[in-house]
C-alpha cells in the first residue's frame, strides 16, 4: 500500500471514530501545542528537577515530532545554571524548530535568569507574568577559600600537577591574582558568547545600551518589556487560545522515567551519589536564594 492510500485511510478512519458516542471527540482534528517544562537549576545532570541536553533531548525531539503540533511552548522557571548545558538544549530547540517549521514560544513562570533567559531565546516570541523575573544576562563563579581552615587545623595540603596552570582556583591554597585574571578572562568570553546569543535572537527588539541590558542585571516582566527582553505580559493558556482558537489541546511532553518506583528494593538502591546529592542540592538553593525565591 502506498503512503497516500495509508494516508487517505488512517483520515477515513479517522473520520469514522469521530461519529462514535464518548470516544468520538478523542479523534476530532484540534490543533495541538506540545508543552515542554523547562524548570530548575541547569546543570549537567539526570536527577529531578534540573535541565540538562541527555535529559530533555529525546523529550525536545518527541515534541516537534508530535503528530498534529501547530506549536510548541516552553514553560521555563529557571534561575540558570551551567552555560554548556543551557547552549546545547538551546540549540536543540532552534534546530527541531527549523527543520520542522514549527513555532516556540516561551512563557516565564517565576524566573528566566542567565541560563534561564538563554533558553527563552530559543523561542520565536518570550512572554512572561507581571510578577516574573527576567534577564541576569551575565556569567558568575563562586567558590570557599579554605587555606586558612586547613592551616588553622595543622591539615597540609598535598597537591601534584603536570602543568603550571593546572591548579586555578584551588580552595585549599591561597588565591592568586594571575588565576582571577584567567578566570575573569574565560568568563568574559563566555560573556561574549551569551551576548551574541541575546543579539541574534533578540536584536531586533532590544531598546537599551548594552551596559544597561548585558551587564547581569535582572528586571520584573514589565520593565523586561520595557527594554525588549520579552513580547508581552501573557499566560500561555490565553495566548494559545487566542492565536490557534478555543479548542487548541496542550499536549504535555513529560519525563516519565524521572519518577522513582516505589517499589523499588532498597537494598539494591545506589547510596554512594548521596554526596553528590546533597552538594547539588546547596547549589540549587544558591541559585534560587540569588533571586530570593
């Protein structure tokens, strides 16, 4: 059977459901958006509540490929976190989007901060709450100066590298001023590149020097506006129903296999991430904390 009989028959099909008393409004043709929830630190990571590209790319992909999409809508609540991260599904997103022909819209929850803000501009069009907070368009690094605990503690330090510069940054010796100089020059250029992003995918709409938009600073909804961060003060649901009518249906596209079973024996359980855990969790609670949320 060719494609186009195979075509014509599943419409038949169809068509017949749609005549059936109760399961015939499950077959009616109704525009679909496929909803992704982007929420959380971004972090290169499979635990709940982060995002990461080997979390979210097959999730990013079965979007686009849904059957019926007229749209997808990005449902972002994140206070950023890992830059490579943040690129890799920022740009997973342009590319379904392209290859596929189908628009992203982006709508902000309680926060679209630094990385956050760099996957809304994977959309064609960023809208956010009058009470959201947008941009932090910036690159930070935060750290502990131990060496003086070790020291105070008679705890000697024993490090060995091949390579002078190996040891940037390390918190157990005393900070020197030729490492802050690299790291400030690595951030810059991470800087650079997060700005270039802004510009091809917002440049048109910016209404700000670049001191004022570029230089980490994070604004309510309605001054994001103001400066061209974001379209317009809106819910996803009204928007949708307004742009693809009343009976658009939201087709969430969730991590099923986030979920822990219950039933899971606990003897066969991994205790050894617990650390790695608790260290991710503080860093969580940083970022949140930064934005008092």
């Amino acid at each position: 059977m060719t494609e186009e009989k195979d075509t014509e028959t599943l419409k038949k099909f169809r068509a017949f459901m749609q005549t059936l008393p109760l399961v015939g409004k499950h077959f009616e043709d109704r525009p679909k958006v496929a909803v992704i929830r982007l929420s959380g630190i971004i972090a290169d990571s499979r635990r709940r509540n982060t995002i990461s590209y080997p979390r979210y790319a097959k999730l990013i992909e079965k979007a686009f490929e849904k059957s019926g999409v007229v749209a997808v809508a990005l449902a972002i609540n994140s206070p950023g976190g890992s830059a490579g991260q943040s690129a890799l599904v920022a740009g997973l997103i342009r590319q379904m989007a392209e290859e596929k022909d189908i628009p992203v819209y982006a709508f902000v929850e309680d926060i679209a901060a630094s990385g956050g803000y760099w996957l809304a501009c994977a959309s064609d069009e960023i809208y956010a709450q009058s009470v959201s907070l947008v941009g932090s368009i910036g690159v930070i690094s935060a750290g502990f100066g131990l060496d003086q605990f070790i020291e105070r503690h008679g705890i000697s330090r024993r490090l060995h590298t091949a390579g002078r510069d190996k040891s940037l940054l390390d918190p157990f010796l005393p900070e020197k001023s030729e490492d802050v100089e690299r790291l400030q020059a690595i951030q810059k250029d991470l800087h650079n590149i997060f700005i270039d992003w802004v510009r091809e995918r917002r440049g048109h709409m910016l209404k700000a020097a670049d001191r004022t938009i570029f230089e980490g600073r994070i604004w309510t909804a309605q001054t994001a506006l103001e400066l061209g961060l974001i379209d317009g003060l809106r819910d996803m649901r009204s928007f949708m129903q307004q742009k693809f009518g009343d009976r658009v249906k939201f087709v969430d596209i969730s991590d099923e296999s986030r979920f822990f079973p219950l039933s899971y024996p606990m003897s066969r359980m991994d205790l050894s991430g617990i650390g790695d855990d608790l260290v991710e969790t503080l860093e969580a609670r940083a970022l949140w904390g930064r934005y008092g949320l």
